[in-house]
C-alpha cells in the first residue's frame, strides 16, 4: 500500500506546476467600464471640448486620458448666453409670449420708465441682445440720454427669471455701423409688425379727419403703402435696431432656489457667483 500511495502522489504536484506555467498566459478579465470606454469616445454634438485621446495598455483593453479642452468660442461663453437659448428653447414650444420681456430706462426726470417688448436674437453669435424700436418713442429719447438699461424676462414653463442689464445702443437709418444688422432685423419681421412703423407718431392725441371724437371699431387701423409693409429688403426710416450691450445678469430659479449673478469684469472676462436666492 505505501508503494502505491508513493506512486500516485507526485501526480499533484505535476498538476500544480502546469497550472503555475501557463498562468501568466491568461489575460487578466478587462473591466466592463473599460470596455465601454470605446463607444463615447467622440464628443457630443455641440460640446465646445474636444475628443479625448486614447492610448492602448497591454492587457488593459483602451483607457480614457483627461480630455484636451478647446478656447473657449462665443457661442459657449459666457454661460448665462447658453442658459437663456436653453430657457427660450423649454418655453417658445407651448409658450410663443415667452419672447415677450419688459425693458426699464430711466426718464429725463430721473423717474423710471418701462415698457414690454419682444427678444429679436442676439447679435450673431455675440452675447448681445437685439430687440427694435420706433424712432419717434420715448425709449430713443430716454438712451440718448441716459443709455443704461434692464430687462426683467420670466419663462413660465421652466419657472426661472432673468435680469439682464447693460447699455443699449440705437441703431438708425442714419447710424455709421450695424445697418447689415438693422437690415436684417428688419426682413425677419413680419408684414403686420412692419406696418406698425409707418403708422401716426405714437403717444400723439387721436382725432378723427373731421376733428370730432365719432364712435370707434375695437381694433384700429391705418392706411399703409402696402409697397412699403411688404418691401424685406428696404426698412423704414423710423426703425431702428436697440442693442443691448451686457455687463450683469441675475439669473434665479424658482425650480431649484438657486440664483447665478455673471458679472463681465472691464478686461472682458465673465465671472459667475452663486448667491442666496
């Protein structure tokens, strides 16, 4: 029995030492995170960051190295521009008086003054904020005084308000710069609104031709040359495109109570604070 048991003992070890000689020949088990890795290795559509390299590590499968990020364009900066486009985009679909905000000036008599009225865009892909105007309204008269300005802009839906302030600039007919501009703005309105340029002088007392207060329909109206309400290409001499150039925004959601101030410093840069809402 002892011989038998010599005899078939040193058949372990044989077993031991084959399993410890093709041992490091066996690929150690690739992390599943690792072999996603792969599959996200192209930036998303619109992310201002480049693609991330990759290196391959033997054994190991691909692994991410830190991404490489791109100067920052002015499409992405500064972040309130994106935060707004965003809010626009959550409300304009249900919501097309989502365009609509108030903007305040200040009267000669240093009182304030404020009026409703319509987001036009920003300015190319500037963070500047376009609406229009009447040549003969007060506002004009107001910025040529005082050029400092705010508007107060609330989207419903996504429950968030903006309080963008800065200076604003008049765009005339008779303006040096930004007619391009002016122009533009112009062939994007539509005929209604175009007519509203070449109706009487606003703020002016009506009477009717006969001089004499006659009973009047709900909705008024004036004549207008339609040759001029329907020509895109040659704006009224009474239009003109206001510019906002901006230095604060208070951005606040009542969603999440969380408030944002962006603050431009006077190199240029944006600098942004979390504050109490």
């Amino acid at each position: 029995r002892r011989s038998t048991r010599a005899t078939t003992e040193p058949h372990v070890p044989r077993r031991s030492t084959r399993a410890f000689r093709f041992a490091p020949r066996v690929s150690p088990r690739v992390p599943s995170r690792a072999r996603a890795v792969p599959r996200r290795l192209t930036a998303p559509k619109g992310e201002d960051s480049a693609p991330p390299t990759t290196t391959s590590s033997p054994g190991f499968g691909v692994r991410r190295s830190r991404k490489t990020r791109r100067p920052m364009s002015a499409v992405a900066s500064p972040a309130w521009r994106a935060a707004v486009l965003s809010a626009i985009k959550k409300n304009d679909k249900h919501m097309p008086y989502a365009k609509y905000f108030q903007l305040a000036t200040v009267k000669p008599n240093g009182k304030p003054a404020n009026r409703t009225v319509v987001y036009r865009g920003f300015l190319g892909e500037t963070a500047k904020v376009t609406v229009v105007t009447d040549l003969r309204s007060s506002k004009v008269q107001e910025l040529a005084r005082n050029a400092a300005g705010e508007f107060a802009w609330y989207f419903p839906e996504s429950r968030e308000q903006f309080r963008i302030a800065g200076d604003l600039t008049v765009v005339t007919k008779d303006s040096p710069s930004m007619q391009k501009e002016r122009l533009e703005a112009w062939s994007r309105m539509s005929p209604n609104g175009r007519a509203q340029f070449l109706w009487p002088e606003p703020g002016f007392p009506q009477l009717d031709e006969k001089g004499e207060k006659g009973e009047k329909s709900h909705k008024q109206t004036f004549e207008v040359d339609e040759a001029l309400v329907n020509d895109a290409r040659n704006a009224a001499d009474n239009f003109c495109l206001v510019v906002m150039d901006v230095d604060e925004v208070d951005h606040l959601s009542l969603r999440s109570n969380r408030r944002y101030v962006h603050v431009r410093d006077e190199n240029g840069q944006w600098g942004v604070t979390e504050v109490n809402p």
